[in-house]
C-alpha cells in the first residue's frame, strides 16, 4: 500500500489533492500536514512513499523543510506544489533536492502524471521547466538578482517581503537576531538595495511572495 503525506496550509488544497490521489491511488493511505512542523514530526515518525510539498506556508518555509526532508531520509520522494510560476522557483527548488515541481494551475491529469513518475523512481518537469534547466547549465548570464542567493538569505528575503519582523524571522529559521541581520545585509548588498521597502516591492514584482 501506497502512502503519501500532503503538506499544506489551506484545508481546501489538501482535500482536492486527496480527491485527486484517491482515483489515481486507490488503495493509499493519505495522511496530511498543516504547517513545517507537523510534518517533519510525521515523517520522523512514518514511513511515507511521497511528500506533496508546498513550497509557501506561514512560519517555516516549504523550502526549509524540503531541506530537512532530505536531510533526514536523502532518498524520499518529495513533489513540490506550488502557484509561483516554474521560472521563479522551479530550478531551485530541484536544486534543494525535490524530485519534482508542479504549479498548482494545472490540470489534474498533469497532477497525476507527475505523482506516478515520482512514484516509479523519476523526476517530473514540464517541458518549460526543462528548457530552463538546460539554460541555466549552459549560462549564468541574464539571472534575475535573487537566483544569486543562498537558500537561506532567499528564505529570509521572502519573510521580509512578508512583512515579517527581524525578531519573528529569527523565530521561524531557529536562528539569531544577530544572524537575520547579518543575512539581510549580505541580501541588500547582492540585490543592490538599501531599504526593505525595495526588498519588498522587488519580491512582490517577481511573484516571489503571494
């Protein structure tokens, strides 16, 4: 028997995604995660065939626990579900180890699709995301700004373009005040910016915040 742990913040996403599951994976038993940490405690404690993962989610982000997935069991599958666009954060997302990425735009059919070749050992991208891999091998040239960040200075640019406190970032990342500042001021540096209204208006024009 299949088992699939869905992690996402809207009740709403989950239930339509296990619809989705049910008719595609009759027998699986499909659990589901609300938040960062209630999934990283359900998958220290379970064993899961698939992570359906999004990447945007209050608290903790998607990414960081992509990354603690991986770094607790290297070889579980994780399909990233997410409404940003695959150029904003497709190739990092496949960089920070997930096997797949899908756009929550799309139609069931691709869901499924998706779901059964992460299932059998394979990685899913769309043929648009694809061509953007071969790019970005081939060349660095023409990036935008924030694919020149770390993953984490890139967590920390999306909090404050949240509007999120030094002080809750900190909370969140299990970091110290003194080390968001620090991660701030390296991101100001390598954007070219100077205040966390640029940051912000920057984020929000590349769909990198909802």
């Amino acid at each position: 028997m299949r088992t699939v742990l869905i992690v996402d913040d809207h009740a709403v996403v989950r239930s339509g995604l296990k619809q989705i599951l049910a008719k595609e994976l009759s027998s699986a038993r499909i659990d589901e995660a609300g938040n960062a940490d209630e999934a990283l405690g359900m998958v220290l404690r379970n064993s899961y065939d698939l992570i359906m993962l999004d990447i945007s989610m209050p608290g903790r982000s998607g990414l960081e626990l992509l990354r603690d997935i991986k770094y607790q069991q290297p070889h579980l599958p994780v399909l990233v579900l997410s409404v940003h666009p695959e150029d904003q954060m497709g190739v990092r997302i496949l960089k920070a180890g997930a096997s797949g990425y899908v756009n929550k735009d799309c139609a069931p059919d691709e869901l499924a699709k998706a779901v059964n070749k992460v299932l059998s050992g394979g990685r899913y991208v769309s043929d648009a995301l694809a061509e953007r891999l071969v790019l970005d091998i081939q060349t660095d040239s023409g990036k935008p700004p924030h694919e020149g960040l770390s993953d984490r200075e890139f967590e920390v640019l999306c909090a404050i373009a949240r509007g999120r406190a030094v002080s809750e970032i900190a909370r969140d990342l299990s970091l110290s005040v003194k080390t968001v500042s620090t991660y701030r001021t390296r991101i100001l540096e390598k954007m070219k910016m100077r205040t966390n209204a640029e940051l912000t208006h920057y984020a929000v024009r590349e769909g990198l915040v909802d």
